[in-house]
C-alpha cells in the first residue's frame, strides 16, 4: 500500500475517532520510527493524539476513561489522551508530550495545536528529562544489546535516548525528534559513518533484522551514560505552575 494511502487512512481514522467518541482531536502525530526518521520497510505507523471532550463530560459523577485506544495490528498502533490527562502529565514535563508536540509528522491538528506546544516547551523540566533518557538508554543497552548478535533496530533505542540527554544537557529544552538532528548536533564525528551506515541498514532491513555489535557505539553508549548520569544528578530541578494550565484547560473546554 502506497504511503499516500496510509496518510488518507489515517486522517479518516482521526475522523471516525472524532465521530464516534464525540471529541475533538486537538493534535494527532506520528510518534515511532517513522517521526524519527529511520522506519524499517515494515514499520507501522504509531500515531497518537490528543483530544478533548464536551464540558458535561468532565464533570460526570461516572468519569469517562481518560484514554481512546482505536486500534493495533501490524500496519497502525493508533491511541490518544484527553486533555486534562494531557495537561496534568504536562505539569510533570512527561518526555511523550514533549516528543508529540515536536513531531515532524502531523496528521491532524487544530487552532490550539501550537498553542499546546508553547505550554508544553514553558513546562519542560530538563533534569526529569535527563533521568528519563538515561534510565531508557541504560535500559535497552542492558536488555537488548548484550549478545554477540542484536537486533539491528534495538542499537537506536538505546543511541537515540542517548543522545537525545547530551541535547538537554547542552541546551536546556527538548531533543528534536529526528535522529539526523541529533546525531548532527551531539555526535562526535568519528562516529558519523558508522551510526550513517546502520541508519542505512536500518531502513532496509525488517524490524526483526539482525547484525553483529558494534564495540565502537558500545563503548560510546556505556561512557555517555556515566556522563549524563552525572548530568542529571546535578541538574536543578523545579515544579511548574498549575495556573496557565488550568487557564488552558478552562479555556479550551468552555470556550
């Protein structure tokens, strides 16, 4: 199926979500692979969303759930959040809303899109963020690239996160979600070839494909995350303020 097929199946999904759940989709993107920008040829598509309700329905004795899980099978992973689930994990600076909101891929969004990005980009708390990419990065490198032979796409859950803390560390706001952004910015140069050359194997190769490890990245990956360890520990952390989330929120559902 042609991808211009899969983009109009999508924005119809988005439509139908919108039908039958009786929200209005405030921002729908890419969030997997593909907005990173080295899908394999089988990768699906992992859209998510951000949606809001009717004001009754927020004020319900029977809350109704915070979360639409729309579909999942081999082609599309399709979910989303409500806006006050949203907006409180926004309070926290969760890394998915900050990565959502710099998605190089949107398939849907509204007048309050950008909006919701300026909220989020005000609330990021770079030390949460940098304990999030070391504790992932660490996670999958543990987990996943310990053998003699691993999977191909599991080198980039690790090097992606890796990076992407060397980007908070440096500048204090949230990674692009790119990896040729943040390989170009925090990758040192004697290593561009190499991590080049798997993104090139990456893409066409299936999500199960295989290859030998590379000592090079693995030494690379383990001393970065002694540093950004480092990093994060020393970061200063602070609380966001609820009130100009609660204004957006208000806002947003009164009208």
């Amino acid at each position: 199926m042609e991808r211009i097929d899969i983009i109009a199946q999508i924005k119809n999904k988005l439509t139908e979500i919108e039908s039958a759940e009786d929200v209005d989709v405030i921002m729908a993107v890419e969030s997997g692979s593909r907005a990173w920008g080295f899908a394999s040829p089988d990768s699906d598509y992992d859209v998510r969303f951000i949606y809001v309700r009717k004001p009754e329905d927020y004020i319900r004795l029977n809350p109704v759930r915070d979360v639409i899980e729309w579909q999942l099978d081999d082609i599309y992973d399709v979910s989303g959040w409500d806006l006050k689930k949203a907006l409180r994990l926004t309070y926290d600076s969760n890394p998915s809303i900050h990565e959502w909101c710099s998605s190089p891929i949107v398939y849907m969004e509204s007048k309050l899109a950008d909006s919701l990005r300026n909220l989020a980009a005000e609330c990021f708390i770079p030390k949460k963020s940098l304990y999030h990419y070391v504790n992932m990065a660490r996670h999958n490198y543990n987990t996943y690239l310990t053998g003699d032979e691993v999977r191909i796409k599991k080198y980039f859950y690790a090097l992606r996160p890796v990076l992407a803390a060397r980007w908070v560390a440096h500048n204090g706001t949230a990674p692009p979600m790119l990896f040729d952004d943040l390989i170009e910015a925090e990758l040192e140069s004697n290593l561009l070839p190499i991590v080049n050359e798997l993104v090139r194997v990456k893409k066409e190769t299936s999500e199960l494909g295989t290859g030998s490890k590379n000592p090079e990245i693995d030494k690379y990956i383990r001393d970065q995350l002694e540093i950004m360890q480092e990093a994060a520990d020393k970061a200063e952390n602070r609380k966001n303020d609820w009130e100009k989330l609660e204004v957006f929120f208000r806002n947003t559902v009164l009208g």
